[in-house]
C-alpha cells in the first residue's frame, strides 16, 4: 500500500484486537495519515489522527479510503 502523509484512511478490523487501545478505536473509523517515520520490526508504523488523537497502526490495521469508494 502506498501511503504519504495526508491521505486519508479507515481502519479495519483488526484494530479492535489492539489492548492498547481496545474500547477506544474500532474498525470503520476515518483518519488522516499524519506521520510516517516510526519502524518496528522492520514494518512501518503510521501515525493516523482521528478525532484529535494521533494512533499509531501499521498498514494491515488500515486501508486508504480513496481505493475503496
């Protein structure tokens, strides 16, 4: 998935699996990509804001909005 800073996103499901962050995010929800630059595991970590909070997901956890409409 190529994403840049800006794009728009919605999370998927599996975001509801995240014990971080359980109870708070669910799938369906739209974001903007706000940073890119972490990497753990040698998998890149986005840093999407929704709703004010910046959440930090990686690129199975969301999917770019403009190729599902």
């Amino acid at each position: 998935m190529d994403l840049k800073e800006g794009d728009l996103v919605v999370t998927q499901p599996q975001v509801e699996k995240i014990r971080a962050i359980i109870d708070q995010l669910g799938k369906g929800r739209v974001g903007m990509v706000y940073s890119i630059t972490s990497k753990f595991d040698n998998r890149t970590v986005y840093g999407v804001l929704i709703d004010g909070e910046v959440y930090y997901l990686f690129a199975d956890e969301i999917k770019k909005l403009e190729d599902s409409c």
